[in-house]
C-alpha cells in the first residue's frame, strides 16, 4: 500500500483536513482516522483490510494500491501544488457543444449577478483629496513594429523627469477606463468598463498603486489610481529608504523616475470564479497590463523596467494593503535611460574580471 503523493494535510482544530489537490477532493479526518493515517505514513505495509478505516481511507484515495510514479518537478513542493492543484477544472457536466455552453454560462453569470459584487472600487477618497491628471494624449500614429522593436529592458536611468502628461496618458492607456470605447451591449451590470488590455471575465480585477520619485508637476509619493476617473490621490509619503530595498537588493533601480505597483483585486475574482485556477488569471493580467505600459511608455520615448521580485510585506505595508484581499503581483517602471540593460556598476565588475590574469 501507498500515500498518494498528490496529498497535503491542513490541521484545522478539532480535525484536520487531507486534500487531494490533483482531483480537487478533501476529507475531514477525526483523531481515530488522523492517527491511522500517520501510522500508516511510517508504515504502509501495516495496511489492514479488516481495518475499516484502513479501507476508507483507500476508498477516498488516501491511499493507492500502486505506486504513483509522478514526473520529475524542479521547484519545491509548494509550486506544484499550485500548479497541480490549479488544473483541470472540475464541471459537474462539461458542456458537449454550443448550446450547453450558453446555457450553463448564462446560469452561472445569473448565479453570480445574484450575489452582491465587490465595490468597484477598492478606496473611496474625498474630492478633494483626488488629483485630476491631465487630458491622456498621444502617442499618435506610433508604429507598432517600432514600437515592438524599440522595447528594452534598461537597468540604468538618469534623474530626468517624466512629465505629467506623458504620466497622465501612460496610466489611461494601462489601466484606464477607455471613454473612448463602446460598452457591449452583451456584457452584464457593472461589468462595462473596458481597458486597452484584456481581462479574465471582464472583472478588471487589476488595479495600480504609482510610485512617483521624479514626475514633473506631481509630490513625490505612492499614489492610489482610480480608473473611472482618471485621478490619484495619495497613499503615503516614499518610504525613508531606497526603492532598491523595496525590490530585492536591485538598486541599480534607485533612481527611476516612476513605477506602478500592479495589483490585483482577489475579491472579485472570487466572487465570478470560486475554482483556484482564477489565481492563475490574476497573474496573466498583470503581464498584460505590464506589457502595454512597456509598450505606451516606449512609443513616448522611455525606457522601461520590470520585475516580480519585491518584499512582499513591506510593499503592502507601503500600499496600505497589509490584510487585504487586494495583493500586490508586478513592478514595472519609466522613465529617461541610457539604454543600458546592465548597469555601470556590473559592466565595472565584468570588465575587471576580464582583465585579470
């Protein structure tokens, strides 16, 4: 007999639960069964068939008969549960053609309309406290095949700062409420704004928090944005410290005029779409909103920067999300740059190693 390797236990008082992440099935086991179960971990050979907790256990799949060979993971253990425990998506009655389809997603938006959304928004400041920006405009009859091939990834920027009007049209076009877009008739209340890039069921559960070290026009500070309006209003001052200590040591970064925390809006994501795999949407939104700034900040003449390497708690303290189902998953920053992708300091250090002996 053997543990199926797919298996990890949650200890949740008075039971604990063993969640079989790969058929997305839980058990809640007493101390009679837990206490089997571990003797049965140290040793599987004493696998009792008269033992109906030994057989219960096999029925729910605890326990394999064979060996389960699973394929080589090069990660730890905790990133293939996510990425096991995310597949396939369990359907009661998978839809067999066109007409399931419509009418099964037509009663799950109906199921989910009828339960009361998140805000739209995830702060409400006073108008007073919101700072209007600028009307977006350009790049006009920017061409994208330049566009595409001028992108690069800089780690080397100067102090020069960017302009309001290029911030204002960088944040409309990322992550604005595009006016100039036609609601679908098709789409459901509250779901009609429409951004530039797409978004998982229309949520636009990204949302961005600017960080303005040098922005023309503009107090340095970390700054809420709200799409709708096409506003900022201020979070907090900039921490006492490098940006670099914010992101993983990567101080050739310190002095890049703006950056936007992307974030993510878990609570509505949640309230559509109820199966983990919605946590992978979260993450392939944020690449789309991360590639069109790269490309708009491109076409006005910056070089761009990204990473996902932050220190998770002190960005959310920073962003005022610490305990908030609103996340923070990418960085990605502007501004003016000498083209560089390696910084002056590691070109020194290579150079240095190339003439030694």
């Amino acid at each position: 007999m053997h543990i199926n390797p797919y298996v990890f236990i949650l200890p949740q008082p008075p039971a604990q639960i063993v969640w079989n992440y790969k058929e997305h099935t839980q058990h809640e086991l007493d101390i009679n069964y837990s206490t089997r179960l571990a003797q049965l971990i140290n040793d599987p050979n004493s696998f009792d068939n008269n033992n109906i907790i030994d057989t219960q256990l096999l029925e729910a799949g605890i326990l394999t008969v064979s060996k389960t060979d699973i394929p080589d993971w090069g990660w730890d253990e905790l990133s293939k549960i996510y990425h096991v425990g995310t597949q396939n998506i369990p359907f009661e009655q998978p839809p067999q053609n066109i007409h399931e389809w419509s009418r099964q997603y037509l009663e799950h938006c109906t199921d989910v309309l009828a339960t009361p959304a998140p805000a739209a928004s995830r702060t409400h400041p006073a108008p007073d406290e919101r700072i209007a920006l600028p009307e977006p405009s350009g790049p006009t009859g920017a061409d994208l095949r330049k566009t595409l091939l001028d992108r690069k990834t800089c780690r080397s920027f100067t102090r020069t700062p960017v302009s309001l009007p290029d911030l204002s049209t960088l944040l409309y076009l990322t992550l604005g409420h595009l006016h100039e877009r036609i609601p679908d008739d098709s789409s459901a209340p509250g779901l009609t704004a429409r951004r530039s890039s797409p978004s998982g069921g229309g949520l636009n559960a990204c949302e961005g928090f600017l960080f303005a070290q040098n922005v023309s026009g503009l107090s340095p500070g970390v700054y809420a944005y709200h799409p709708a309006e096409h506003s900022l209003s201020l979070t907090n001052p900039l921490p006492d410290f490098a940006l670099g200590n914010l992101l993983c040591g990567q101080h050739f970064i310190n002095n890049l005029p703006l950056g936007l925390f992307i974030t993510s809006r878990f609570d509505k994501l949640w309230w559509k779409y109820p199966h983990s795999r919605a946590y992978r949407m979260a993450f392939v939104e944020a690449g789309h909103l991360s590639q069109t700034f790269q490309l708009v900040a491109t076409a006005l003449g910056l070089n761009t920067w990204l990473t996902g390497a932050f220190a998770d708690g002190p960005v959310e303290a920073l962003l005022n999300l610490e305990d908030s189902p609103e996340q923070p998953l990418f960085f990605v920053g502007c501004g003016v740059s000498d083209g560089q992708a390696m910084c002056q300091e590691l070109r020194d250090l290579l150079e240095r190693q190339a003439v030694r002996p």
